[in-house]
C-alpha cells in the first residue's frame, strides 16, 4: 500500500473513531429520528458500528415515515461507489438501460431514450480482479419504479423522482445491486432509497456539525444467566427509549376566598373526527403488539435488551439471529407470551380514563371536583351565598368541615 493510501486510511480511522464516541441513541434521537424506537436505534446503531457508516455526514439515514411501523434504514449511493472505489480488488463498472423498439430490445451503455423507444430496465457490471466472471445485474423497471398514493383520486401514480429521471433511477439501482454482489464485506445489507421507495421524501445532503455534540454517558445494563441486574452510573442520560409520556400534571388548587368569584370552566372541545383504523393482517397486528411490548421492556442499554431478546428467541426455539420483521404468527404469539411471563408488569394495559360528560345548557361543573350540577336549584343557590363559586353539595359539606 502506498504511503498516501496508507495516511488517507489511517485518517478515515481517527474520523471513525471521534464518530462513533457520539453515536449513542440519545444523539441520534436528537439529531436524526426524533421519533425513533429503542429498536429502531438499535439496529441503525448496530449497522452504523459494523459497517462504520456516519450519518453525521449522510452516509445513512434512519427515516421514521409512521409511529406505529418500523423505521427505514436508507443508505446515500454515493457509500456504495466510495466503498467499492476504495477496494483493492475494484476494476471498473459499466452501466445502461435496456430498451425496446418495435420488437427489438438493447442493452445500451448510458442513459439516453431516445423517442419511440420504451425503457424497460437498466443493467450494471462490477468487474473485480480477482474475478473470472463479473457481477452483472439487470433490473426491471415495473418492480423498482417509484410511486405515491394519490388520495383523491384512489390510485397510485409515479412520483416526481422517476416521473423525470427514470432512466437514471434505474441505473442508479441496478449499479448500487452490482457492487452489493461484488462487494458485500462492504455494503452488503445496505439498501438505497430507490430500493425502499420513499415517495416523495427528499433526502438531506447537509452535514451535521459534529463540534457542537458532546459523548454522553448511559446506564449500563449487565445480563448474568438471564437475569437483568442493573449497575449505576453517574452521570447517566435519562433513560428516554423506554419513557413513558408523561401524564398531564393537574394543576395546583389556589386558597378560595369567599369574596372572589371565578369564572365557570368551558363546555368540553369540540372532539375531533375518528381516524379510519388501518387495516392490518393477523401477523400484522401480532407483530406491532410485540413491538410494543418490546420497547416497554425495562432494560436502557439497546446491547443489552438485545441479548435478552437472543436468549428468549433460543428459548423458543426460535433462531437467534432471525430479526422480529421475519416471525411467523406463531412465533410472534409464543415471544408475547414469554415477554409477558418474564416482565409482568410491562405487559398490563394501563386503565382506561373515564371521559368528562358534557354540560348541558342549565349545567356548570362545581370549581373543586368538576362534577355537573343544574343552575337555579338549592345547592348552586347555597354555594353561591356561601362560597362565591358554584360547589356541588357534597364538595361543600367538606368545606365547613362535615365530612
């Protein structure tokens, strides 16, 4: 290796080694996917650590498109061509489309259509030097195009992306599978966009300022036998993957005087339209009650929580390295089952809040409990006299000391 190779290597080395100091859930949950789940976070910061991609300067993205799915890893084309450029064994790609004429097809070099021809799909070869035979992929346009819902009109139609540049989007598809074949040590198991089919998202290209992020320190969580035991750490981040959100607090009751009138509360908001629940497979909604589960379990470190997840999948009988997106029903049922037996108290549903009826016309909700009470009748006419404020009957025996 040359002297100038060998200092670009060991420069790409020190980067790494400052990246991955701030790559913790609490960072990237801050700077990349608010909205990301402990699982989420930890299967982007396995990948990040194993193929040492930063995201700080876009080399991948976690992408959270609903609440209630997984995230999307999506990783930017230009990792795969950098990643491959830098292989020792890397002799050169060559790309195009394939078109149609009449009856004719060709694979031509390039991304020119040229009128009256249809784009069919698009073809890629990743020549490696240690390599007989080349890896050569070719793709089908129909399968990888990429489309939005349209929800006027009920249909799907293509999005801005390819409606333009379809021709290059394919390419760009078949070139980023050819160098996955050929070089799967370094991008294997990474999927670009185009793959994905993201829509109409767009995909930043700013980098992050890395100076303003400090390292944070978490809790650690150690496994002995399957059993949970936590060691403390000062300082530690709050433990924000497993909170809950927070309940609203009520607020505090200031002293009343018997002069000061206060102003009746407001009839209930106006509730807002039901949303039309998604329609989900048997395995679908099996799935999201284990992936609720899963991220209820009390254990901070993602490393950690993993590990139980391995020991409990052995327990089933389930393979160890099979991810939860690949469970049958059958599998998902068995592993809410366990969860449930071996964290109880993570498994119960937390009560249903009765809702507040809404006052009628003649009604005013009493100032210290919130229960209705009619306007005119002996007790508002008392609580009035008495209080300066309407107070149910029962609430005013308390006040003179009654109950």
């Amino acid at each position: 290796m040359s002297e100038k190779k060998l200092a670009v290597k060991n420069n790409q080395v020190q980067q790494w080694d400052k990246v991955k100091e701030l790559l913790t859930p609490a960072v990237v949950k801050q700077y990349i996917c608010p909205d990301a789940t402990d699982i989420d976070l930890f299967l982007f910061l396995q990948l990040c650590k194993t193929k040492k991609l930063n995201p700080f300067i876009k080399d991948v993205y976690l992408i959270k498109y609903a609440k209630s799915s997984p995230a999307a890893i999506v990783t930017a084309k230009n990792t795969f061509f950098k990643r491959a450029d830098a292989h020792p064994m890397n002799d050169g790609m060559e790309s195009g489309v394939v078109v149609r004429k009449g009856t004719h097809a060709e694979h031509r070099p390039g991304g020119i259509v040229y009128e009256g021809e249809t784009l069919l799909g698009g073809w890629a070869i990743q020549h490696r030097k240690d390599w007989k035979v080349p890896a050569r992929i070719e793709v089908d346009l129909k399968d990888y195009i990429g489309k939005k819902h349209d929800w006027k009109t009920g249909k799907d139609e293509i999005n801005k992306m390819w409606k333009g540049k379809k021709a290059t989007m394919i390419i760009k598809v078949a070139a980023v599978q050819a160098k996955r074949e050929a070089f799967p040590n370094e991008v294997g198991d990474l999927m670009i966009s185009e793959e994905i089919n993201t829509g109409n998202a767009t995909l930043s290209t700013t980098a992050i300022d890395t100076s303003k992020i400090k390292p944070q320190k978490e809790t650690v969580i150690d496994i002995d036998d399957g059993e949970v035991v936590e060691e403390k750490k000062e300082p530690a981040i709050v433990p924000f993957l497993l909170q809950k959100s927070p309940g609203k607090k009520e607020p505090e009751k200031k002293a009343t005087k018997p002069q000061e009138k206060k102003a009746p509360k407001k009839a209930a908001e106006k509730k807002e339209p039901e949303k039309k629940e998604e329609k989900l497979t048997p395995l679908e909604k099996k799935l999201r009650v284990l992936y609720n589960l899963v991220n209820l379990i009390p254990i901070n470190d993602l490393e950690k929580k993993a590990k139980v997840l391995v020991t409990l999948q052995k327990t089933l009988k389930i393979p160890g390295d099979k991810k939860m997106m690949d469970y049958s029903k059958e599998d998902a049922e068995a592993m809410i089952l366990l969860i449930k037996k071996q964290f109880p108290e993570e498994g119960k549903e937390e009560p249903k809040k009765e809702e507040k009826r809404v006052l009628r016309k003649d009604e005013i909700a009493c100032v210290d409990c919130g229960s209705p009470m009619r306007k005119g009748t002996a007790t508002y006419k008392f609580s009035i006299k008495n209080f300066g404020e309407p107070v149910c009957y029962k609430c005013g025996r308390k006040r003179q000391g009654r109950e």
